[in-house]
C-alpha cells in the first residue's frame, strides 16, 4: 500500500467516522474531551483525586460513544478515564427540545 493509498484510506475513514458523529450527536447530553480521547455521553462524573501529592481527575463516563477511528465498536456501556491532563464537560444543546417558535404572523 503506497502513502497515497494510506492517506486515501485514512481520509474516508475520518469521513465516515464525522458522518456516524453527526447522525448520533442529538442521542447525548455530554460532550466530553480528554488529552486522548472526544466523547459523547449521557452520563459524565469527574473526580479529582490525590495520590502522593500529585491531582489527577477520574473521569467516569456511561452510554458513551468515542471518536476513535480505529475502534471497531465506537458505542461503550461505561468508561472510566484517569488523567493528569485537562478535562473539558460540555452540555450539549438540544434544539429538537425547544418550543416552536411563532412565525412573523404570531401564529
């Protein structure tokens, strides 16, 4: 396989992976990134913890999904995470839950 063909693959890959991303992203309440890893998930609980002086945080994760092309199973029932790393917790918006809004007409 040539750096070409590599590159091609590797392309279609992420590709696919950001389409399976924008068809499930409205499923969770959470994105979370770590040094490593982006995750959705419905349930997130970041812990820090101290070990012999040093701060490093637990991150426990359930009903996840992680953006890992090379995972062949992306979906994950829990996951559990220690870094000594930042840990960035975003709620997601969740516009399909809004109320209509009224047209120009007030109806």
């Amino acid at each position: 396989m040539s750096a070409e063909d590599l590159e091609k693959y590797e392309t279609e890959v992420e590709l696919t992976l950001y389409k399976e991303y924008r068809d499930i992203v409205s499923q969770f309440t959470y994105v979370v990134e770590t040094e490593r890893r982006f995750y959705l998930a419905n349930s997130v609980d970041v812990a820090a913890r101290n070990a012999d002086g040093e701060i490093y945080f637990e991150v426990r994760m359930s009903d996840a999904w992680v953006w890992d092309m090379y995972r062949p199973a992306r979906f994950v029932k829990n996951v559990r995470v220690l870094t000594f790393k930042d840990v960035n917790v975003e709620e997601l918006d969740k516009p399909d839950l809004r109320p209509p809004e009224s047209n120009q007409f007030g109806t």
